[in-house]
C-alpha cells in the first residue's frame, strides 16, 4: 500500500524529461562568465536554489564575505580535493554572492549565513576570473579597450578595464610578471577585489620548457603566483581563490606534474580552510540537484516507517544496526534513493580513479531516474536492486568506469534482454513476480563491481544483497533463492 517515490517527490523537469547534458553537472566557470552556462550555474538565484550549504561551503562564503568587507578573514583560500570533488561549484557560489545579483533570501540555508556574518551586508566586489582551460597562452585576446597576452593582463583588465590593465601594461607586454607592489596598487584602486583561480596546473604546463610565447614563461607565471599572493595579503578587502588539483587526472602527464610540484611550493604556505564534502552532505547535493523541493512528507515517512518495521522485524535477515534510529533517519534524508545505494556509490565506486565523487553520482543517478521516470517506476525507494541496468544510458554510465570485459559479464550474469537472470525470473513464476533474480543481479554488480585486486574483502554478503533488494511486503527469503539458483548457473558468479 505504499505509495510509488514518483507520486511523493518529482525530479527536477530537466531530470525527468532527459534534456539534461551529462558536462552540466559540471560548472564552468568560463561559460559563466561568457554568459553562456545553463541558468542553474549562470543564474545566482537558481544557482544558490539547487546549491546545499555544506560546512565547508558555509566557512568559505563566511570568510569571503567578511575579507571581501575588510572585516577580517583568510586573504587567500586554497581548494584542494579529489576530481569532481565541489572546488569549481564553491568558486562559483562566491562569485554569485559577491555579484550585486543575490540576497540572503535566495539562498537556500541563507539563515545560517546571515547568523554567521552579522549585520554585513553582502558585498559586491569586481572580480577577476582565470580558468586555465579557457586561456590560451599562444593568442593574444583581444578586448575593445586593450589586448591582453597574459595571466595578469586579463587580471588587470577584468578588475579596472582600460585603467586596471594600463597598471600593468607594460609586464603584459614583456611577458613578466608584476611587482607585488604593482598589483597592490591595483587592489587598492578598484577593492574589494575577488580573484579566482581554477584550473591553472592545466595553463602552466603549457609553459614548461616553451620561451617566447605571448603568455610568458614558465617561471614568469609562477613569480606572478607568488606576487598575487604577496599583494592580496597586504589588501584589506582583496580575496584570492585558487585551485590545486588532487587527482592524477587533472595534473595531466610529466609538464602537469612539474607545474604541480612548483605551484604547491609557492602557495604551500596557504592554509586552506575550505572543507571537502563528507559523504552526508553528498546526499543532500544529490537530492537537492535532482528532485523538486516539493515532497509529500506524510507519504514519505510513511515509506520510511514501513522500511524501519520490516528491519526491525527481520533483523537477522539485514546488515547489523540498520534498525536503529541513525539509519531510520538517513533513510528520511535520502528519500527517494536508499541510503544502501549511496553507500555503494560513495563507499565503493568513488575509489575507482576515474568516477568523480560527487558529479559521478549526479550523471548515474540522472539517468537512472529519468529511465524510471519514464517507465512509470512503482518502487517505494530506488533501490540498488530497482536500478535499470537493462537501460543503455545507465550501463554505458556504469560501464565506462570499468575493464572492457566487464561489457560480457554484465549482458550475460547481470541485466538486458539475453541476461541469465531475465530468464530466470521468466521460468519460476515466484521469482519472476518479484523480479527477484535480477535484482540480485543488480544489487551484486554495484556492490562488486569497483572491487579492485588489493582489496581485502571483495564481493557482497548475502544480508546487504537482501538490503538492497527487499521492500516492505516482500518476503527477504526470495531473494535467497534467486541467489542459489543463479549461483549454480551463472557464468562469471562466485
């Protein structure tokens, strides 16, 4: 009698139609500020409403409100964390707050910030920002007051114009970097100052070894490094964002890791205190990226308490402490998605180097929810078990983090039209009412599959299969026989 997750909260219309693209799930800072990104990322309002305001996020904003009105805090704030991990998403966020276009109201959790900051008002600051990927430093770039060849000539020109870059026109010119006393002036002259910078490892390595480009030397940029830093300290108002990367992915080859090792040198001394997201906040993201704000609450914790019975009832049969309140509360918190199925994704699949922590989870579950959507999905919770794997969209998305021989085990041992466990629910009618065996399938392959060859303990226990299969009504030991009857034939199951 519970009522289908589709009937209790609806997915973002983006979401639920599938005209979302997988790259907006990343924001990018360049088409923000070309004005070309999606109006989640361009437009500050949509922004702050689809944005959840972890620990870390909340101190970034506190601090950079508070330094952006010479009321204190940290002048400069590294960002470092994993691939997909929020650095760009929180540059964005303090972009937007300084931007003149956003009010306290707006944003979603903006009491907490209010609290933080005080009687402040929010600031609006020129900002400066340089994305490493969007400069190119071959070409010159043409403004209609001036053409700008370096990193701090587009500094200069994005604060103060034709007057900012006169500042330092002629470093521009001869490729070298500024004096700290020079960009300074600059702060002083146009404050508060916000300066963002991301992706610059990606701009370095395409100095290293290389003279006489436009752009300058490698070891210009990184005097330009140190002395942006220097003058922003000795600014009352001025910030400065930068971005270091974590992952191997993002350095990029030999160059990558050269302009890596010199970059963290040079503002090593920085103590960052922006926080990563911890996996609880992950949920709400997640939640908050892909669903309406609207949500049935009654018919919600009428699921919720349906799932506490029925784990209460057959503790045996589950994974200890899933009874108690802690879990009944994620449950409430993860609604619609079980929290089995988060802790996979986070726990499991985010160890695979290539499966970004938070956009990862936002790419999968995108597509698992629009081909539910569309198949008028009548599950409580989405489930490991009630994935759509037989979809191409979803395994193609799951796939693409994994060897090429996964392509034979899955179409066999897991899910689609010629898999193993479709005909086994086809041929034993009391699996086959429940889809018991291939939500076995599916429940093993995403709480196996990320195993890698130094794991200590690889596969999935019995009780956590059942935990992401079974639903209140259901009988746990179906799901038991489904596994038996495909261990003895299934090709690639152990």
């Amino acid at each position: 009698g519970l009522r289908p997750w589709r009937e209790v909260v609806q997915p973002h219309p983006d979401v639920a139609s599938g005209r979302y693209i997988q790259a907006e799930f990343a924001a990018d800072l360049s088409q923000v500020i070309a004005g070309t990104a999606e109006a989640e990322y361009q437009d500050p309002s949509e922004f702050f409403r689809r944005t959840y305001l972890t620990e870390g996020l909340l101190a970034l904003l506190v601090t950079g409100v508070r330094r952006l009105t010479a009321q204190g805090g940290d002048p400069v704030v590294q960002l470092q964390t994993a691939f997909g991990g929020g650095k760009t998403h929180s540059m964005l966020a303090l972009y937007h707050l300084c931007s003149g276009r956003v009010l306290l109201t707006d944003i979603a959790g903006g009491d907490l910030l209010d609290k933080e900051i005080g009687s402040v008002d929010l600031p609006e600051a020129n900002v400066a920002v340089l994305v490493g990927t969007a400069l190119d430093p071959t070409r010159p770039r043409d403004y209609p007051s001036a053409t700008v060849r370096t990193l701090w000539g587009e500094l200069a020109y994005q604060i103060g114009q034709a007057e900012g870059y006169a500042m330092v026109e002629e470093a521009d010119r001869a490729g070298v970097s500024p004096g700290s006393n020079t960009l300074s002036k600059l702060f002083d002259r146009f404050g508060p100052c916000l300066v963002i910078v991301d992706e610059l490892v990606a701009y370095a390595r395409n100095l290293v070894g290389v003279d006489r480009l436009p752009g300058g030397t490698f070891d210009s940029l990184m005097t330009f490094v140190q002395a942006l830093t220097e003058a922003i300290r000795r600014s009352s108002d001025s910030m400065l964002l930068i971005s270091i990367p974590e992952s191997d992915i993002e350095v990029g080859g030999q160059a990558g890791k050269q302009a890596l090792e010199t970059l963290a040198h040079v503002v090593g001394r920085i103590e960052s205190i922006w926080k990563p997201v911890s996996a609880t906040e992950s949920f709400e993201i997640v939640r908050r990226r892909l669903f309406a704000e609207q949500i049935d609450y009654a018919a919600r914790d009428a699921t919720v308490n349906a799932f506490a019975d029925m784990y209460r009832n057959a503790a045996g049969e589950f994974p200890n402490g899933i009874a108690e309140r802690d879990y009944i509360e994620r449950l409430r918190a993860c609604y619609p998605i079980h929290p089995e199925l988060f802790d996979r994704l986070y726990q499991d699949w985010s160890t695979l180097e290539r499966f970004q922590r938070t956009r990862g989870v936002l790419r999968l579950m995108a597509a698992v929810i629009h081909q539910l959507w569309t198949r008028g999905d009548a599950a409580p919770m989405i489930m490991p078990g009630t994935l759509p794997l037989d979809a191409t969209p979803v395994r193609n998305e799951l796939l693409r983090y994994l060897p090429e021989t996964w392509s034979a085990v899955f179409d066999t041992d897991i899910d689609g039209p010629d898999s193993r466990p479709l005909a086994i629910d086809g041929a034993i009618p009391a699996l086959g009412r429940y889809g018991a065996a291939r939500r076995v399938g599916r429940a093993i392959f995403i709480g196996s599959a990320p195993s890698v060859a130094g794991s200590r303990v690889r596969g999935l226990e019995e009780i956590r299969i059942r935990l992401g299969c079974a639903q209140p009504g259901e009988p746990a030991a179906i799901f038991g026989d489904a596994l038996r009857r495909m261990a003895g034939q299934l090709t690639y199951l152990y």
